[in-house]
C-alpha cells in the first residue's frame, strides 16, 4: 500500500484537491475507471494471464501455449481507429478472481465516499479514436458536482495492449477518443480531475489546459485504487516525483535533464526563436517534478568546505520547513553542475536526494556528504578522471525549482578506478 500511495505524482492543482466529497455527485469516465486489469504493468501477473488466455504476443521469438486456442486463433476485432484488438470478455472476472481485495477506480471511491453518490459512464476506450461514447459521459459530468477522467492506455505484452514492449507508437500523447473529450469538457466549462495510467507518462494539451488537477499514477498494482481515492480525498498527501522529463511531443527526442552543456533546452544561441515554431524546447514536466497538499521552505545552504581534494567529501547542511498546515513530504534534490572541463559535462546532474517528513511548520536540517567520485568522467584516454575546476552546487525540489545554490571547487585532478566511484551522496537528517 505504501508503494502505491508514493509512487503516485501530482502534477497539477487548482486548488480543487484534497476533494471533500460529502454529498456530492461524482461521476467516473472512463475505461480505465472500471478495470482492475490497467492498474497492473507489462511485467505483472495479470499481464501475463491475459497473454496465456488467448492474447497475441508481441515480444519477437516468443511463443506462448494456451488452452484457449479458439479465442487466440480467430480473427478479432480492433478498437476504432487503431489495429489494438479488442480484450477477450472475461479479462476483468479472471482478473477480478485473482485479486479479490481489488477494487477499480469506480467501486473504490464509492466504498470510500458512502455519503456521496458515484456514477459512471464509459465514454471511450483506451485507445483509438471512437467518440460514440462522448455525449452520454458530458450529460453525466454536466450533472455532477466533479468529474474524476481516466485517461490513458493498458501496459502489457498482448495485442490488445496500447503500450508495451513491442506495442510501438509514434506518439506520446492521449489517443483522439481521450484527448478530443478532455476539449468538450474543458469548452463546457465542466471542473473534471485527470488519473492517468500507463507504462509512460501522460502528455496532453487539453489536460494542461483545463484540467483542475492532474494525477500521475502510472500502474499502481492491487492497492493503486485505494491509493488514487485516498490522494483525491486527502486522506494520501502525495509525495511523488518524476523519475523522467515529460515531453510535449514525440518530435523533441530526446528529452532528459542531464544533457551536455550547451545542448537541448539549455542550448543558450543567439536566435529570434526561443522556440520551436510550434512547441516551447523545454520539458511539459521537468526531472524530479511533483506537488504536494503541503508547503515547503529552503534555508540555509552551507558548505563546510568549498575547496576540497580529489578524494575529500563536500559536506553540505540545508534547511526545510514546512509553512503549511499539513503534514507532509518532501524530497530535497541536490544537483552538480561541472562549469568548464576537458569534456563536455552534463549541464546538471543529481547527485543526491533525500526524504523527508515534516509536521506542520516544523523544520529539519539535512547533511549530505557527496563525493569528487560521482562527477568522475571517462577523459580522451578513457580514464576516470576526477578534474579540477569549480561547481556549481544546486539545492531545490526538481531539476527546474532550484532554491538554494553556491560553490566548491577542486583543487587538483586525480585519476581512479571505475569500481571505487560512488553514485549518490549520503545523507542523514539532524535533530
């Protein structure tokens, strides 16, 4: 439960989260909304009970034998508008038998919220472009009080899977069924709360634009319902944080933080175009992104050695609180940034991060010890170098929200062994 509950990210609140949901009507849209198979990954039991009962294998070179040779072996119909074959009809009760104490999106929330009144409409797949479904689910949103929206695909290994590995596709973004509905909402001007599943991230205009809130909780097992309701409701505050940069579009690959300096979105030219002509060239969401229900505040940056030896330990001490009234916690990032080298260096680095929980306006001091050895690079003789220069050192709650920084240096370059390299600072919270 506690892998679920964390796993999840907030991306976006209006301050429309936690939702008090005491007799309120709340509608649930969706496909996702009613399945216990999509709370599960490509790599999961249900994944591979949906290949044994008659799915097709998109993994090269793998057979699987089945007993449901009739299902497997006849020719399938396809959701509209794409070649993802529709589920064998029993996917849900076999998967309903093999976690009974798994509830969907829908029932959860109506055993959650006995005192309000939960209804749902399919309105569209998890894939395609099928739109049939779209005006019963806007009547049912325009007579609620909010709208929780599953968008999304199902992860797995089956050809009537929408992401996996061999399920390809050239874009990153919600199939048409979804995004086109996100856009009706959004232009009723109906409140509506976005929960995404899937192996990727979500990345959608729409949801940017209109959504109140936006929930990453990419496949999160046989507790990820509960999980999803108790973030809504408040009973989870969400602690989550992008482990990836989120890219509006597939044309910006590739997309990632630690580029090389001068590159990417940090390319830093002398040009009329900032942009794209269509799309800005930074992340829709950076590295290490992610909100909470509480506040936080970074003092205090010290570093207790700002010029060190090759083989010496930069200590640092920062200081968080939390201004808000809620418990909550937050995971304090510390990047490197190497400012001139023999090579071209990545424009940051994270070579630290820490976890911590934090009673309303209580503050905590965090040390972190980082080693010369975690920004060791390979150098034109293929060598682990440990250079000399001056870094930059980056404190702050993703790779973009920096709040705190300053600088150390090394005084001379050493060379070392690859298996003596350390790869994250340690750290200890202080009283």
């Amino acid at each position: 439960m506690q892998y679920a509950r964390e796993s999840l990210v907030l991306l976006k609140n209006e301050n429309i989260l936690p939702l008090i949901t005491d007799n309120k009507k709340i509608a649930i849209i969706g496909h996702l909304g009613k399945s216990v198979r999509s709370l599960f990954g490509g790599y999961s039991y249900m994944s591979v009970v949906e290949l044994a009962m008659g799915a097709r294998n998109t993994m090269a070179g793998i057979e699987v034998q089945d007993s449901d040779v009739l299902w497997r072996n006849q020719k399938k119909a396809t959701y509209p508008g794409s070649m993802i074959e529709l589920e064998i009809p029993k996917l849900e009760q076999v998967a309903r038998k093999a976690y009974e104490h798994c509830n969907n999106i829908f029932e959860e929330f109506k055993t959650a919220c006995p005192t309000a009144e939960v209804s749902y409409e399919y309105g569209y797949p998890y894939v395609g472009d099928d739109m049939s479904q779209h005006e019963p689910a806007l009547k049912l949103a325009e007579e609620s009080d909010i709208t929780i929206v599953t968008v999304g695909g199902k992860y797995g290994w089956g050809t009537s899977c929408s992401t996996g590995e061999g399920v390809d596709s050239s874009s990153i973004n919600l199939p048409v069924c979804q995004e086109a509905f996100l856009e009706k909402l959004g232009e009723k001007g109906i409140p509506f709360i976005v929960v995404h599943l899937d192996g990727r991230p979500i990345s959608s205009n729409a949801a940017d634009k209109y959504a109140q809130a936006i929930i990453e909780a990419w496949n999160p097992g046989e507790y990820g319902s509960q999980a999803i309701v108790e973030t809504i409701t408040g009973k989870n505050n969400p602690s989550g944080r992008l482990p990836v940069s989120i890219a509006y579009s597939s044309a910006q690959a590739p997309l990632y933080y630690n580029h090389s300096q001068g590159s990417s979105y940090h390319v830093g030219t002398d040009s009329p175009f900032s942009t794209y002509i269509d799309l800005p060239h930074t992340p829709r969401y950076y590295f290490g992104y992610g909100l909470s229900y509480s506040t936080f505040e970074y003092s205090g940056l010290n570093v207790e050695n700002k010029e060190i030896k090759p083989f010496e330990q930069v200590c640092i001490q920062i200081t968080v609180q939390n201004i808000s009234d809620r418990t909550g916690i937050e995971t304090v990032q510390v990047y490197v940034r190497d400012k001139v080298a023999s090579m071209v260096r990545p424009e940051r680095e994270l070579v630290g991060f820490c976890k911590v929980v934090l009673e309303p306006n209580e503050s905590k001091q965090i040390e972190f010890s980082i080693s010369p050895s975690q920004f060791a690079f390979l150098d034109e003789d293929m060598k682990w170098k440990i250079e000399a220069g001056e870094f930059d050192l980056l404190v702050g709650s993703s790779a973009n929200d920096i709040h705190l920084e300053e600088k150390f240096s090394i005084s001379e370059s050493k060379y070392m062994a690859s298996k003596d390299r350390n790869f994250y600072a340690s750290h200890k919270i202080l009283d």
